[in-house]
C-alpha cells in the first residue's frame, strides 16, 4: 500500500500509523477484529446495493465456460494422472495465508486475502507442496518421490493479460516432491514424465494436433549442467524441445522453466502449460536435499478453444 494511501487512511480515522498497528496483530487478533468489521458492514447492505456491486464484480461473476465440457474434461485428466501416479488431491477452495507470496515471491497484492489465516486460491501448486512438505517431512524425507494431481478453479487479483482471460480460472496442476539422490535422477525423471503427460493430454483428450516445448534456463543450479542433463532427454520426446537463450531473472523458478506452446487451428502460437522446478519444499523443511517440480495446464483456456472450434483446437 503506498504512502499517500496509508496517509489518507490515517486522516480519515484520526489515528496515525493506523495500517502499521494493525499490521502488528497477531493472526487470530487480526482475524477477530476483520470479522467484525466485516459483520457490521454486511449489515449495512440492501438487497438492491448487494445486486449492484455483484454486477461491477469481476470477481464474483460465473465463469464463460461450458461447464458439462469442463466437468468431463476434469474427470478425464484425473483419471489418466491417476494411472500416471499422480494421485488426484482436492483441496480446499482457500489456501493458507501467505502460500504464495512466503515461498513464490509473489505479491501478497496479487492475492485475495481473506480471514482465519487464509487466502483464496491463487496457486493451486503452492497448496500441493505445502501438502507435500508435510508429508516429506514427517516421513524422515526418505528417496520416495511424491507425485499429487488436481484440477482447481484459481482466482488472481491482477492486471489480466488479453481479452481471453479471466480473473478466475481453471487449471490441471502436477507436483512431483523427492529428494536429491545426485546425477539429476530427480530431476531427469520429473521432467520427462511431466512434459510426457502434457503432450498426451492435450494431443489424446484436446486433440491438439502441434505441441512444442521451450526450455528456459534460470539460475539456482551450479553451471549450466543440469540444462544439459535436460536436453538430452529432448532426442527422445515426441513434441519438439528447444532451449532458449538465458532469461532474464525471476527468482520463481529454479535451474530451469518450460513452456508448453500449441498451435490452434487459427492464430498464432499459444502457451498453454508452464512448469519448472522451484525451492518451495526446501524452504518450507529447511533441507536442501528436497527437490520439487511444478507444471500447470490453462483448463480454462483449452475449454474455450474447444468450444469455439466445436470440440477440437
């Protein structure tokens, strides 16, 4: 929030440093106090006020999808993850508070932020590795890899990039957690069951008929080594597989990104998957050794192409 904003506030109120002392509550304290603010403005609505700021929410309107489409789409997806070993999880609609913004260095501005220490769902691949540190963790983080699954409606609250897109969507998420056993073993296999899993859902359930895939190279890893690990598997993958040149930072990504690219039937060449390793687990457990890769796939997006083409991209 920036100065003049804290500013005003603190005119209005008659209490200066208002926003830093209420940043300095605890949770539940915080939590208590929002609760009843929240309450006494609910009470201040009409039935015609609720009608009108429903209208002007982008937030709140029904998403433009065919649901019946999305639904089987869903059930597909789940099921051929399922037989991959990626176990389908559902999550709650609400994330922990600071699931992103702690661990993925995203803005907490980005982030609907609610009550009771949550925030809605923003990243549905945060949610699983939180889960998944968990589980690591209480498990002695032995060399089993966990590999969790699911389709989740997310809702972002930033500037939206084309006309195509919506505050809230839908997206198929893949997280595979394990530990670091040397020669990339970890990340050799994650990446090319990921990237394999990927191509069959879209060219077998959407019937995309051009699928490729570039290679971002990002820092975290020593040297350019485990790109190199990487684009050896490329020889054997049934899309095309480029390494782009070196890009410019984003401290999100770990050693390497990648974007998953199809070519609709009219258009130019769209992204439709991302995915890429990332240091969540090892922060969140304090263990170096933890390895974690993350992929998404824009459901939504694929949905309304599906629909506009009659079934087919």
């Amino acid at each position: 929030m920036t100065n003049h904003i804290t500013q005003k506030i603190s005119n209005k109120t008659g209490v200066p440093g208002i926003v830093e002392a209420l940043g300095s509550l605890s949770g539940s304290d915080l939590s208590s106090l929002l609760m009843e603010v929240y309450r006494l403005r609910a009470e201040q609505l009409s039935a015609g006020t609720l009608l009108q700021q429903y209208q002007r929410n982008a937030f709140a309107q029904p998403a433009d999808t065919d649901m019946v489409l999305m639904l089987e789409k869903e059930l597909e997806i789940l099921r051929y993850l399922r037989q991959q070993g990626y176990q389908p999880l559902e999550l709650s609609p609400v994330g922990q508070f600071g699931s992103c913004a702690v661990v993925g260095t995203v803005s907490q501005k980005k982030i609907i932020s609610a009550i009771r220490h949550t925030e809605v769902m923003a990243d549905a691949t945060n949610a699983l590795a939180l889960h998944m540190a968990g589980i690591r963790s209480e498990g002695g983080f032995n060399s089993d890899i966990l590999r969790y699954s699911t389709v989740h409606r997310h809702i972002r609250a930033m500037r939206l990039p084309g006309k195509s897109y919506t505050p809230h969507f839908k997206v198929a998420c893949m997280v595979a957690a394990g530990k670091d056993t040397g020669n990339y073993t970890f990340e050799c296999t994650s990446v090319k069951e990921q990237l394999l899993h990927i191509y069959w859902l879209l060219t077998v359930i959407f019937a995309v008929q051009q699928v490729s895939v570039k290679i971002i190279p990002r820092s975290g890893y020593k040297g350019d080594t485990l790109i190199a690990a990487i684009g050896e598997l490329s020889a054997g993958m049934p899309m095309k597989v480029t390494v782009e040149p070196q890009a410019e930072e984003n401290n999100y990504y770990k050693g390497l990104q990648f974007k998953v690219m199809i070519q609709p039937g009219q258009g130019p060449e769209m992204e439709i998957a991302d995915g890429g390793f990332t240091d969540w687990t090892q922060q969140l457990t304090g263990n170096k050794k933890e390895r974690c890769l993350i992929s998404g796939i824009g459901l939504s997006l694929l949905i309304k192409h599906a629909q506009h083409s009659k079934g087919h991209i």
